[in-house]
C-alpha cells in the first residue's frame, strides 16, 4: 500500500487491491478456456448473395457495378440533394470537402455524404469493416447525413469468426463492423431507419 | 413494495398489459428466427457459456492483463469497489477537464450506480443519447427493460411527453416524426458535449481494447465530438482474446432484438490524437456474488434481454414491478445477492419455467438459481402466515395417498355445491382473478381404473 502523501493515489491503489483480492479468495478453481472449432460454423453458401440479402435486412441498400465508372453516376442517382461530400476514394470525383489534421469533428456539422473504402463484409450479418486507415477523423461515418462504402465482391468472409483472423493483425486504434444506417425502435417498437448517425447505408460491389 | 403488489398496479390497464406482452413475444420469436438461421447456434451458446466460466475463474488475471495492456495503449484505468467510488472517480475526471455537459449512451452499470443523480447534485448537465433512454429520463423515470428502456411507454405517451420538453407538435405519436426531433435535439447536445459516457460490451484482456454496440450510433456520436471519453464496465465484462468476440458479437443481438449484429460495433483500443480516455473498472458487489458457487455464474450476463422478452412472468407484470436496476429473471438472481431483504419477493416472481434458462446465450441456469434463491430466502426471512400454513398442509396431505384421495373427493363436492363466498374465499389465492373449471363426475384415478377394467 502507497503511502498517505497523495491520499487520492492512495485510495486508488486500494480500490484495485482490494478487488483483486477479493476476487482471487472468492473465485473457483481454474476452468479451462474452450477452443473454437470454425469447422463447426462452415456452411456451403454464396457469399455474395447472402451478403446481399443481409445487407437489405438490416435497411441498407446494395448495388453491384458493372464498372468502376459507373460508381459517379449511381451515387448522383441515389443522393441528387447531396451538396457537402466527401471522397476518401480515388474512383470518385465527386468529393468537395477537405479533411485535414486541422478539421475539427464538429466541422463536420453539416456533412451531406461521406464516400469510403469498406475493407471487406461479412457474409452473416452484412457487415462491413472500416477503422481509422479508411477515416481520418472518427467522428466521419457517423456524423455524415449518408454513407457509401465501395467493397470489393472478392472481399466476403462468411462469419465473425473469419473477420476476426482477418482483422487480427491490424494496428489496433478504432475500428468498427456496422451493418446498415442507424436505426431505433424505441418508440413502441416501430423500426425507424435514421437514428442518431448516417440516415442512410448504400453499399456498392465491384 | 412485493413484486406480486407492482404488478398489480401494472395490471390495471387491461389493454397495455396485453399490448406489452405481445410485443416482448414478438421480440422473442425474432430471437428465435434469428438463432435458427445460425449453423451451430448450440455449440456457438456452450461456446460462451465455456469462455465465461474460464472467465470467472481467472478474472483477476485477466483483469490485470487488460489494465496493463490498455494502458500501453494509452487509455488510464481506474477501479472502483462500489458505486460511491465509481462516481467519485467520473466526476474527479469531469472537473479535471472542466466539464459541465456530458452526453451518456446506454450504461446499466451507471444505473445501478445512481450516477445520474450524483453529477446533476454536482452541477452537471447529463443527457443520455438513447432515444429510449431519453425518453424515460425526460419522463423521469428509470428504464423499464435494459434493451428496450421505454417498451412500457405508449407512443401517444411520448408525443405529450416531447411537446412539453422538445418544443414538438402534436403528432398522434408517429415515431417517424418523433425520432426525427429526437435526433434533431441530441445533435445539439452531442456538439456542445465536453466529456461522452460510455458502457462496455466486452473488455479484451489480451489487447486492452473494449468493444461498444449500439443501433443508433449514439455512442459513437458521442465519444468520437468529445474530447474525454469515459467508460465504465463491471468486472465480469472481460474476455480473454479478440477472437472470442467472433462467438460474443453473433449471440448478442440475435438473443437481444433479433438482429444479425448490431449497426454499429465500436472497437476503441486507443484514444484520438489529442483525446483522453479513460475505463473505469467497477466491482459493486460482484465479487459478493462471485463468491456463491450456486449463484456465481449469473455474472456471465452480457445483458440482451432474452430472458425478459420470453418470461411469461416479465411480459406481463412489466420492468418495474420488479423495483430493480436489472429487472427480469436475470435480475431476479443477480439483485438478491445485492440486498436480500428488498428484492426477496423477486425470485419467487417466476413460474419456473425454464424459458428463460433455455434462451440464454451464455446458458445460465436461471430457472435453477431462482429456485435457489427461494430455499435461502424462506429459511433466512419470515413469510406469510397463509402462505406458511397452507405449504405446511398440502406437504402433509400429498405425503399420504389415503387423505389425498378422501380429500380430493371433499374438494370435488365443495366446487360443485358450497357457496361461491367459499369457495373464493381469502384463502384462494389463485381464484382471485381466474375461474376454477367445471367440476365432472371422478377423478383420474377412477377414470384409469375404469378404462382398464373396459378394455
């Protein structure tokens, strides 16, 4: 135990000591930790339709292309009100906003649409992976109105289990699955698209 | 007050009794959808069900591990024994940044601490950022589910409820439009924010990273415009490695709502340039319950629900007869352990099932341990008289064939011809809202008899 010159530190300490006491007295022998068998897990299904359909499940949208040139056009299609957009892709030209080490998460107030890179998606639960390689600033996939993310159709692994190999050897900072636009159903369990992030998801295979 | 007197009051209203259990029903038969979809959902249960056990069985360890691996990545730990410490902690962290507005998602560790009250005694602005937790806070009201915080709220309720506090127009409760201001007035809050609340999923011992679920992406929103970030998880929050959130993320929100996963599933492992982070690792009892052999592994609760959406007993009694921060059969187990004397009515709120037991993701016996509960709670604490007598006389009786059979008859003949003020008389508990059936002629034992000697 510290001494009582900084009574703070000291109380600190005793919070932590006490409760690995606590727990090393009252805690029952030793179980031990199970392996996962993925074997168990494997299924014989198309990724790419069962993504699709999951996708659509939890209010997404999804589009596969025919050509990368043709991601401009779908995306003024689907967003004609859009005016603040950012790009993190260099497929697409239509971003007008700059983010730099200066931006300010609450600058982006007022985003219309962030465009990003998804890593790659998750079969079982449309899901998609992106961290802090494919947003400079976190505040980005939320804070945006809409949200496109551009996946590679090569880039599905069936499950969670499969994401997680995937992802195990990344620089961990932040990083995040989301599966569709934010959503609520907390008024008497009606299911609103549009919560508190992006009003909305579109995704686009190519 | 007892469960059974709660719910009585809840009760009243006929018709938002009915309501309330079909729409938990609902909720369960998603469940249930979802977890059929599921190559292997059995093995992926006694998956968590083992990692969990591993869990309590090495959590100082883990413990240790997480807090030594999380501060190299930069996030401060601090550890609270009770709830007093653990908002003395959080608002030592609020004045050393100067803060006065804090945004909170969805935290039942910080409800069960009360920490809502202590900061507004301080001066603090908290908002909570769920919609249905809002709603309830704008209501004053604790949450009535810890999923689903306002399931007990009409949406007509919430109109009147967001005129009066949101400046909204009278819209007959259409949730589109509700949820629209909502979203408009939280904006607001999430800007001016200085420092963002959090829970915690699921804590990784291995990289000191936590993981943070939500739909509506109020945490996020929250944390990521804040320049602190503070998150709070009891101790039984850990997991061992990364990996096993693979087995976790896919049995939370099919058990909770349904879901394949949850929109947004938040892995922070370091703090923004610039930013702050800070986990604060809470006991409050925990270890009380650790001790229990019988009760121990209620603390494998991740908190999604299932238990109350299927609990015939929850569906129609509602969260608050249950006067607890956890209510439901989970929390009938877990809030004895807290204080006896208060919730000793809560464990016997239950029909013993087993529903609950049998959609629990991390398989908890909590049909078993409610039955537990009940044997220390009539030992250690004295019951009703009528209660009492008429256990003591029915364990006689059905210990002797002979007074059975003479007594069955005399029943028989009282439901047919006493008077009814008798027959539903104080003693008859159960007839008080129900009807006993139509007395026929013999019982199934002459019924049986009969049916051999005819054929």
């Amino acid at each position: 135990m510290g001494t009582l010159i900084n009574g703070i530190k000291t109380e600190k300490i005793m919070g932590r000591s006490s409760i690995l006491k606590s727990i090393k007295e009252n805690k029952p022998t030793l179980i031990s930790l199970p392996e996962i068998d993925v074997n168990s897990f494997e299924e014989t299904i198309n990724l790419v339709e069962a993504f699709k359909k999951n996708v659509v499940s939890v209010g997404g949208s999804i589009k596969e292309l025919g050509q990368i040139q043709d991601l401009d056009p779908e995306i003024k299609n689907r967003y004609p009100n859009a005016k603040r957009i950012f790009s993190q892709i260099s497929e697409s030209a239509l971003g007008n906003v700059q983010i730099s080490e200066q931006t300010k998460p609450k600058d982006l107030e007022n985003l219309d649409l962030a465009i990003l890179k998804g890593v790659f998606g998750v079969a079982e639960n449309g899901a998609i992976w992106i961290s802090d390689e494919q947003f400079s600033i976190r505040i980005l996939p939320f804070i945006t109105n809409d949200l496109v993310l551009i996946l590679q159709k090569k880039d599905l692994c069936l499950h969670m289990h499969h994401a997680y190999k995937i992802i195990a050897n990344r620089e961990r900072t932040f990083g995040l699955f989301i599966s569709g636009p934010s959503k609520t159903a907390d008024i008497e369990q009606c299911l609103v698209i549009g919560a508190q992030g992006a009003m909305s998801l579109t995704i686009f295979l190519v | 007050m007892s469960h059974a007197k709660l719910a009585e009051i809840f009760n009243k209203d006929e018709a938002k009794v009915n309501w309330h259990d079909k729409a938990l029903w609902y909720v369960r038969e998603k469940r249930d959808t979802a977890a059929h979809n599921v190559e292997g959902w059995e093995y992926l249960r006694d998956l968590a069900s083992g990692i969990k056990a591993n869990v309590l069985s090495n959590l100082d360890n883990y413990l240790v591990e997480f807090e030594k691996n999380a501060q190299q990545n930069g996030i401060k730990v601090h550890w609270a024994s009770n709830a007093e410490e653990h908002n003395k902690i959080v608002y030592k962290i609020l004045t050393q940044n100067n803060a006065t507005k804090v945004v909170k998602s969805k935290s039942m560790l910080t409800e069960e601490c009360h920490l809502n009250p202590y900061l507004e005694s301080k001066g603090i602005e908290v908002i909570d950022t769920d919609l249905g937790e809002r709603i309830v806070q704008l209501a004053k009201e604790p949450p009535s589910h810890i999923v689903l915080p306002a399931i007990h709220k009409t949406k007509e309720e919430i109109d009147v409820l967001f005129q009066e506090h949101l400046g909204t127009k009278p819209s007959h409760g259409d949730p589109q439009y509700l949820t629209n201001e909502a979203r408009k007035h939280l904006r607001d809050k999430f800007l001016k924010a200085d420092v963002a609340i959090t829970g915690v999923n699921f804590a990784i011992a291995e990289t000191g990273g936590f993981v943070v679920c939500t739909n509506e992406g109020n945490a996020d929103m929250g944390v990521h415009l804040s320049k602190v970030h503070i998150a709070s998880m009891g101790i039984e929050k850990i997991i061992p490695k990364e990996e096993h959130l693979g087995v976790f993320l896919r049995l939370l929100a099919r058990s909770a709502t349904g879901q394949p996963i949850t929109t947004y599933s938040s892995h922070f492992n370091k703090p923004a340039p610039g930013n702050a982070m800070h986990i604060v690792i809470v006991d409050n009892g925990r270890t009380e319950q650790l001790s229990r052999e019988d009760f121990r592994s209620s603390l494998s609760c991740f908190r999604c629900g299932a238990c109350m959406n299927t609990c015939p007993i929850y569906r129609r009694s509602g969260g608050y007869s249950y006067n607890a921060t956890i209510p439901g059969p989970i929390g009938s187990i877990l809030s004895p352990g807290m204080d006896m004397k208060k919730h000793s009515s809560l464990p016997f709120a239950s029909t013993l099932c087993g529903s609950c037991s049998n959609v629990c993701p991390v398989k908890i016996n909590i049909h078993e341990q409610l039955y537990k509960w009940r044997q220390i709670i009539t030992k250690e604490q004295k019951q009703p008289l009528v209660k009492k007598t008429i256990l003591k006389i029915t364990g006689m009786v059905l210990a002797k064939p002979k007074l059975y059979a003479v007594l069955g008859i005399s029943v028989r003949w009282m439901l047919k011809y006493a008077p009814r003020f008798m027959v539903y008389s104080k003693l008859n508990a159960w007839g008080k809202s129900r009807e006993f059936p139509k007395v026929e002629n013999g019982n199934f034992d002459q019924w049986y008899k009969n049916r051999k000697n005819n054929g």
